[in-house]
C-alpha cells in the first residue's frame, strides 16, 4: 500500500476524527472509503451509468 500525505482544514480534520471514532474505524479508513466513493463516481459519469448513482445515494442515505 502506497502512503499519501493529505492536508485538511482544521475544522474539515477534527469532523473527519470525530466521525472516524464514532464508526469505530482510522480517520485513513475513511480517507480511503472517500477516494473510492469518488473514482466510482468518476467512473459513472464517463460510462453514462446514471443508475449507479442513484444506487449510490440510497446507499448513502442508508448511512446517515
């Protein structure tokens, strides 16, 4: 695995350390999850799948 310097707002850091101890998860985890989240989206917005966002969104309201 490769390692990736990221260098966030203050307020943006705290709310991703908060959010990664309330999920019980490294703030990284959710770095990762983040990235992915958005090359997949990328990735449906070149091949005109907007069903796999609309799955995506469900998916996320899900989460909250």
């Amino acid at each position: 695995m490769k390692t990736t310097t990221v260098r966030l707002p203050d307020d943006v850091a705290d709310a991703l350390e908060g959010e990664a101890e309330r999920q019980g998860v490294s703030a990284s985890e959710l770095v990762r999850e983040g990235v992915i989240l958005r090359l997949a989206v990328a990735a449906a917005l070149r091949a005109g799948r907007a069903d796999v966002l609309d799955d995506l969104v469900r998916q996320l309201e899900r989460l909250r």
